[in-house]
C-alpha cells in the first residue's frame, strides 16, 4: 500500500511529507450534486429495498475506461480534469501535476497514487439493480462525468471504502461528508438504484448536518 499524506505542524510552518502535501483550493472537481434540499427530497424518493446478492457481479460487466477523445479515457481524462498543472505524454498518461483528494485531504505528485472512484461502488450498483441493466447502461454509469460519481482520491482510501456504502463507511475528512452524501444520493437518484434501510438513515443524518 501507498503512502498517505502527513502533515506535521510546528511553529505554524506546516512540514509535510516528501510525496504529498495539502492542497489549495483551486482543484477542480467534478460537476456538483444538488443542494440540501434537493438531495433530502431525491433521498425520499429513493425506493428502500433489501441490498441484492453479488452472485454474478464482476467489474468487467461495467466497462471501463472507456475512450474520450484520441488516446484518451476516461480515468485520464478525470485526472486531467481534476488535477493541477497536468502534462501528458502522447498515450495520454499523465506525466507531470498534482491532485488533491477530498477524501482524505491530502495531494499527490503521482498519478499512480490516485485512483479515480466510483461514488457509488460498482459492487455497490450491482446490489441496489443494476444486475437487470444492459452493458450500455452499465457502462454508462461506470465512466460518468456529468455528475458526481468519479473522483481523483487517495489510491488507499479509496481501497479501504471498496464497495461499502455510507452506513459502513465515510471518507475520513469529516467537512467532505456532506459533499459526499450529496453525490451518492444523486447517483442513486440519476440512475434510480435502491437504497438499504441502514444506508438510508445513514444518508438522511449526514444531510442534517451540511
């Protein structure tokens, strides 16, 4: 496993690990979820339903990452997009930047130690319906940048979430949550998946607190 990054303040001067420092604010992100109100409402109309069975999930029934433009993909395309001062080389990998993760807080010099997640877990879609989806639209939810659901994250932060939704686990950077609920909730509402009991409650008590 990577390393995450660490902040040591002394005197005020922050001393900061040789891979990753904390970002500014200027990062860019992906396209914002709606609002408080909007999500509580979307949330509602959620249909709750037991969580599904994996039985016959595997990651390759969600292509991706699918081609944008040229020789570039999807993953390359969200790092660019979501990076500072990115340069690519002639594949379309990236080369040179920094990324900052709003997970955890920390911004990473090296885009092998960032990994592009899916808001709502592939695993995590399988069991909420789209075991009954085409590979279209499977796909389309797999390698979607016109909402919320791809972000450039700590590669193992992102391991330590894996599919779980938001009853089992949160983003260890607590002023992300709202933010976090937001877009799963919107996930879930564009794409008119299930939500469990306890993933529901969990949802609706981190909206109170944006």
């Amino acid at each position: 496993m990577k390393r995450t990054g660490i902040v040591i303040a002394a005197l005020g001067t922050a001393v900061l690990s040789s891979t990753a420092v904390f970002a500014p604010a200027a990062y860019a992100a992906p396209p914002a979820p709606p609002g408080k109100a909007v999500a509580a409402k979307h949330l509602a109309s959620l249909r709750v339903a037991r969580e599904g069975s994996l039985t016959g999930y595997s990651r390759s029934k969600f292509p991706h990452w699918s081609t944008v433009k040229g020789a570039c993909n999807t993953r390359e395309t969200v790092l660019r997009r979501d990076g500072r001062n990115v340069r690519v080389n002639s594949k379309c990998s990236p080369v040179s930047g920094s990324w900052y993760s709003p997970y955890d807080g920390a911004t990473w010099r090296k885009a092998s130690d960032v990994d592009i997640d899916h808001m709502v877990p592939l695993a995590e879609a399988w069991r909420s319906g789209a075991r009954s989806w085409t590979t279209r639209q499977r796909t389309a939810l797999a390698n979607d940048r016109a909402s919320s659901q791809l972000w450039a994250v700590t590669d193992n932060v992102n391991q330590a979430k894996g599919d779980k939704d938001p009853a089992k686990w949160l983003p260890p950077r607590a002023s992300f949550r709202c933010m976090y609920a937001r877009s799963w909730i919107d996930v879930k509402w564009r794409y008119k998946l299930t939500v469990d009991t306890a993933e529901k409650k969990a949802l609706a008590r981190l909206l109170r607190s944006c």
